[in-house]
C-alpha cells in the first residue's frame, strides 16, 4: 500500500495480540463507521465466537476482501519413524497418548482440521493429546527438541522449518500448487480437506458503499503486486481474492462449515 501510492496518508500497523484475535476484533469495534481502522482477520472470528469466547459475529464487521488461504498440514521430525498420515493414525489409534501435538490454539482452523481428520478415522478427537504454545515456531521447536510428536499448523508455517521437519499430509481439497508432492490427507485415507486458513480484510460496521468501494480497489491492485506474489510464493500460500460482496457470500458459507464441525 506505502510502495505502491495507494493512500492518500500514512499507515501504521498495531499488533492487538491476545485471546486469539479476540482483543484485535474488541479493539476494531472501538472504531465504528470509521473506513481509517481495519481488522487483518483469520477464522477465529468464527471460532472465538462459536466457542463462546468472544460475544462478537462476524457479522458485527464489514467485509472488504479476501485476500488468501493456506492450509492445515500435520508434521514430524525429519528422523521420525512414522512416514504418513496413515502410519500417524494408526499409533494413535492404538494409543492416544503416544502422540503429542503441539499447537499455537484451541479451537482455530488447525486445530479443527485435526479434529476432523480423527474423527473420520474414527478416533475420538476429545482424546489428542495438545500441548498449546505461544506460536507455531515455538510448537517446531519443541518438536525438534523431542518435547512433543508432531505439530498441526499452516503449511506456510510448516515450511519455515526447513529441513528439519517432514510434512505427512495437508488438509485440503487438492494438492497444492507450490508443493505438488505432498499428499492430501483424502489420498492417505482420512476423510479431511479442512477448515481454510483464509486471510481477509474487515472494516468496522457502518462504513459506507464508497469507502468499502476504495478499500476493495486498493486491496484488488495489491494482490496483483510482485512483491505482494513473491511473499505467496515463498511461504506456500495461495491467492484467493474476493471483493466485498462476494467475500461477505463466502464467509456465510464458511461459518456454517466451521460450525458443523465444532459443535
């Protein structure tokens, strides 16, 4: 947006860490009918809510656009013994605890795909053994240490770790692009194309049709930038762009997948 001259002001961005988005979505709301505050947003919006955590709807923020979405992806050790998903479930299966998974939250979109790929194996998901962690870096880095099994993360987050770590499976509809190796967990036998870590933009409820119509054609020449394809590229993530209508139809859908699938 600085690089490229498209506002008019400066931007600055503040980290609202805490509650899992909770604190950043308290915080936007601060700001209704204000088009200058905007929500950089995954789906906890619908888990936080959902889970009784938080007493906001995605519905109390005004959809500007979908920008991408990654993936969940299970990982072990590169020296591990366990080479698949089917192998993975198959230790679980015959002990629940013989698996540690390390994570950054309860109930987000990894969390859930992981749930989702239990059950459809059959294993109670109640029963995963999780070992919560301030980031998926921290989670990897138990992981390398020994401290836990596995962890469960975005693939973009996965592949930071190099070769340390080897991913058995991502919860997706379709293999991905950028790693056309790695298997999804259907092609492994576990019925689990997961919750899309979508990333996408809100404003606070009451901007105007003019101020959301200059978000999304700022927003829409970002994606289109070089620089913005090269950080997709780099970190596994795929370019999924919608405008505010159609963003607003995709998010419906998307709650009510993610509801089914918590409750």
């Amino acid at each position: 947006l600085h690089d490229e001259k498209l506002l008019p002001t400066s931007a600055v961005v503040v980290n609202k860490t805490g509650g899992n988005q909770v604190l950043a979505v308290n915080y936007l709301k601060q700001f209704n009918a204000d088009p200058h505050a905007l929500l950089y947003a995954n789906p906890t919006v619908f888990t936080n809510q959902i889970a009784g955590i938080s007493p906001h709807h995605y519905n109390d923020l005004t959809p500007l656009a979908l920008l991408m979405v990654d993936y969940t992806v299970i990982s072990v050790r590169n020296d591990s013994p366990v080479k698949s998903m089917k192998e993975l479930v198959a230790m679980i299966r015959a002990d629940p605890n013989s698996v540690a998974f390390g994570l950054p939250s309860r109930g987000g979109p990894n969390h859930l795909a992981a749930a989702q790929a239990m059950r459809s194996a059959g294993i109670d998901p109640n029963k995963l053994k999780l070992v919560l962690f301030k980031t998926n870096a921290d989670a990897a880095t138990a992981m390398l240490g020994g401290h836990i099994q596995a962890t469960i993360s975005t693939v973009g987050a996965a592949t930071t770790a190099g070769n340390t770590s080897r991913m058995l499976a991502v919860a997706a509809p379709r293999r991905i692009s950028e790693l056309p190796n790695l298997p999804t967990m259907r092609e492994q036998g576990v019925d689990a194309t997961g919750i899309p870590n979508w990333r996408g933009v809100f404003a606070p409820k009451g901007v105007t049709a003019a101020q959301i119509a200059f978000w999304e054609d700022a927003l829409a020449k970002v994606i289109i930038d070089s620089d913005w394809k090269k950080q997709l590229s780099e970190n596994n993530l795929e370019s999924m762009f919608m405008r505010s209508a159609e963003f607003g139809k995709f998010l419906n859908a998307e709650y009510l997948t993610t509801r089914a699938v918590m409750v």
